[in-house]
C-alpha cells in the first residue's frame, strides 16, 4: 500500500494519547513520531529530518504556532489535524489546514476506527490534490 501521508508527528501533553495513536498507525503502515513536548519535536525533526506529510496536534501548546509555521513554510503541502479538548479554542494566528478531531475521552476500537478513517480521508484529499 503506497500511502499518501506516510510520516506523522503526534504532539500532545497527553504520552498516552500519543503513544496509543502512534502505535495504531504503526500498525496501519504509518511512520509515527511521538513527541510531548514542542522542544521535544524540534530535536526529533533536528536528529530524524524527516519529511513530514501530517502534524496531530493540540494547538493550545506553547510554541505549537511557531513549529506549524516553520514547518508548513518548508512544506506547503503538510496537513495538519488539531486535537480538541473539552476546553478548545483555535489560538489567534493558527489556522487549520485539514481538521479538528476531538481527543477520544476512552481508547476503543471505535475510536481507533475512526482516527485511522480521518487519517485515511487526509490522504484521500492529498491525492486528488496531487494529481491535478
């Protein structure tokens, strides 16, 4: 399977959202990156230099707006997923480029179905998008 958005970066406080979400696009032929913090996604982008296709992300965090810029100006194409919670709001300055998604308040299979269908979505519309 020749997958569209092939490398992801998870940023969320929350080492077991990201790490559950990791591990179920491990698992669907995805390249997962966790991070906690955005000091820590600097140093994996610094150390991996990979070629992000996907950031999730909780827009709330500290400097989140500063790596989404730096990285949507390397890569105008990056599609980015902003991880709700119960107290959202899109932060002056950021805007979203695919989705909001709410943080699943328990792990099920439902909810990994339905991360693993909005991921598939994103790479639906990055494919139209790259055979115009």
């Amino acid at each position: 399977m020749d997958l569209a958005l092939k490398t992801i970066l998870l940023l969320h406080e929350d080492l077991g959202f990201v790490f559950w979400l990791g591990h179920i696009l491990d698992q669907a032929g995805y390249e997962a990156y966790p991070a906690r913090m955005v000091s820590d996604a600097f140093t994996l982008i610094a150390d991996l230099c990979p070629q992000l296709d996907l950031v999730v992300c909780d827009p709330q965090m500290d400097g989140v707006g500063v790596l989404l810029a730096g990285l949507s100006h390397l890569q105008p194409s990056l599609k980015v997923v902003f991880v709700e919670s119960s107290a959202f709001r899109t932060p002056t300055g950021l805007r979203v480029t695919s989705a909001v998604y709410p943080k699943p308040e328990h792990i099920s299979e439902s909810t990994k179905a339905e991360w693993l269908q909005l991921i598939a979505g994103l790479e639906h519309s990055s494919a139209h998008s790259h055979s115009v």
